[in-house]
C-alpha cells in the first residue's frame, strides 16, 4: 500500500448548493458522514482528514474520525486550495493525499485502493497524480453542465476538463466520451504547492481545478473505472439520487 491519506473538503458555503456537507437523508445521516462511513471502510480512521470552513461542519463530525477537523478561515478559490492549506496543520508525512469530494455519499469504497494500484503499474513513468474516469452512456450526461468531461492522450494523462460538451462531436454514440468525478490522488508536494500557483485562464473560465495543475505541467494520469456514482452537485443531483437509491432528503 502506497503512503497514503484521504483529505476531504468540506465547504459548508458552496455556491451552487449552500449547506451541502450537511444535507441530510431520510436515514438521518448527513452527507458528509454518508461519505465517510464508505471511505472508513477502506481506509483507517488515522489516515482520513476533514478540512471546512465552517464550525457546523465540525460539530457535524465531532468524535466520528480520529483526526479533528480542520478549519481553513481563508477565502479559497476551491476545495483543492483548501487541501493544500490543510497540508500545513496535518503532523504526520505522507508520500501522496487523495482528495474525495464531501458529496459522494454512494462512492465505491474501493476506488481508492484501485487508484494506488493502478499507479503502482507505471511507476516508472512519472507522474504527479493520478485520477479515475467513467465512460458517459448518454447524451443527457454529455450535455450536462454540473459534470466534468475529460479528455486524454492514449497514454492516459489528462489534456483536457471541462463542463462542456467535449470533445465536440456531432455522433454521440460513435465517441468514446468520459467523464471526472472530483477524486484524484496528489504528490504530497504538488498538493502542498498548489496554494501558491497562481489561478489561471483556463481553470477560472471552466471553473475546474485541475485545469491549475494542467496550465503549469503537471502530468495526472486518470484511469477507466466503471462502478462511481456522481458527486451531488445541485438539487437536481439530489433528485438524482433519490430515484436511484429510493432516498428522501429530510426537512
């Protein structure tokens, strides 16, 4: 096993869904926590961090993880920036950090361990992260703006991400289309610097963050992974999952 820990951003003021760590389902448990009883399940307890920018969300979790939540005051830009500040207060060394978004309450709990073997298999071709992708079955997906598309070479290192549309194509069921679904696993370092690479054309205009990363060269390598449910990113994600898992959002 690679040296690894789960860093998972928590932004209690998120812009396109205020609250959203803490929504809860008709089980009585909040998303957040949905989240983290999969990843515990995989990964211990001492591996696995919190970084929020609202006390809520620590009362939220208060005596569910080993490690105390961490509070970034700090205005970031998005949850990656927020990691990276993380990185700061977090004592114990680690090789590499997976970022997991907060809003995964479904996510396979062994898409971790899959990505730390798959990067294993080219080690001696660097890399400075690693990420997993999902082939897009439909056109509605295609089309929608609250999931990232992702494009790659035949190597598989990113070259592109974006919301729209891409890659352009006139023939839906002819392309080979995929989509990224905010899990990537970072060098410690390249985690650790990104606070201090400037924002850039590209990622402010997509408003994706791994765009940064792309701009300044970095190489992240993302590899085919066919069992992920999405991110929950709007309330129409959320009625998303309700169809999928029969789940009611409490009041």
């Amino acid at each position: 096993m690679l040296n690894n820990c789960v860093i998972i951003p928590a932004r209690y003021e998120s812009k396109r869904l205020f609250g959203k760590p803490l929504y809860k389902l008709n089980n009585g448990k909040s998303l957040l926590k949905m989240t983290l009883d999969q990843i515990k399940k995989k990964i211990k307890l001492e591996n696995i961090y919190v970084c929020t920018d609202n006390y809520l969300v620590e009362k939220e979790i208060e005596n569910y993880l080993i490690n105390k939540p961490i509070i970034i005051k700090r205005n970031c830009i998005n949850g990656t920036e927020r990691a990276s500040y993380a990185l700061t207060r977090i004592k114990k060394k680690y090789d590499y950090a997976t970022i997991v978004s907060c809003d995964m309450p479904f996510i396979d709990p062994n898409v971790i361990n899959y990505i730390e073997r798959k990067s294993k298999l080219i080690k001696n071709k660097y890399a400075d992260g690693f990420t997993i992708h999902c082939r897009v079955k439909n056109e509605e997906t295609y089309k929608n703006k609250s999931i990232a598309k992702i494009v790659l070479t035949n190597s598989n290192k990113i070259l592109y991400l974006s919301r729209g549309a891409i890659p352009n194509t006139k023939n839906f069921k002819a392309t080979k289309i995929f989509s990224h679904h905010g899990i990537v696993m970072l060098r410690w370092n390249v985690l650790k610097n990104y606070k201090k690479l400037s924002n850039c054309k590209l990622q402010i205009s997509e408003d994706n963050e791994w765009l940064k990363l792309i701009e300044n060269d970095f190489t992240i390598k993302s590899f085919i992974y066919k069992n992920l449910k999405p991110e929950i990113n709007t309330k129409s994600d959320l009625d998303k999952i309700y169809k999928l898992k029969n789940f009611r959002f409490a009041k």
